[in-house]
C-alpha cells in the first residue's frame, strides 16, 4: 500500500502547489466575469444614453424610433448580462 492510496472514505488531499493553482485560476475567472460584467453594463449604459438622446433631439418619426430600439438593446443588454432576462440564446 502506498502512502497516496486512500480507504474510499475521503478524497487525497490536494498538496499545496495544486491547491494553489486551483484558487488562482478560480481568482482569476471570477475577475474577468466581474471585468466583463462591468464592461457589458457600461456599453448598456452608453446605448441607452445614447438612444434617450437621439428620442429628445429627433424631429423625425425615423429618428425616434431608431433611438427607441438603440435605447431597448442598451436596456436588454444590461438585463442579460445581470441575468434579469435569459440571453437571446437561451429563446432560440
């Protein structure tokens, strides 16, 4: 019996170089998903600034429609990437 083999009972430790590469690549996928959230929000934020913009400014039925929808994708964007709404993917 060597000393790596175990009863069953339990899993093998994890020895520290493992362990340790095991947090830092958890560490470093939970900051690119807050990095990538922060990002996703702030282009929702500019489209739906944007859009508003062009609904206030617009003498045109045109114009103000195409604001509408730039400001409801901004909007969208920002529910789905704060999981609020499922993603278009998840429809089809």
């Amino acid at each position: 019996m060597t000393a790596r083999e175990t009863d069953g009972g339990s899993p093998p430790e994890l020895d520290e170089a493992a362990l340790y590469r095991v947090v830092r690549a958890a560490v470093e996928d939970a900051l690119l998903d807050v990095l990538g959230t922060l990002l996703l929000v702030g282009v929702a934020f500019v489209l739906v600034v944007t859009g508003g913009q062009a609904v206030v400014a617009s003498d045109s039925t045109a114009g103000t429609a195409l604001g509408l929808v730039v400001a409801v994708g901004g909007v969208y964007l920002a529910a789905a990437t704060l999981e609020v709404i499922p993603p278009v993917r998840d429809w089809l």
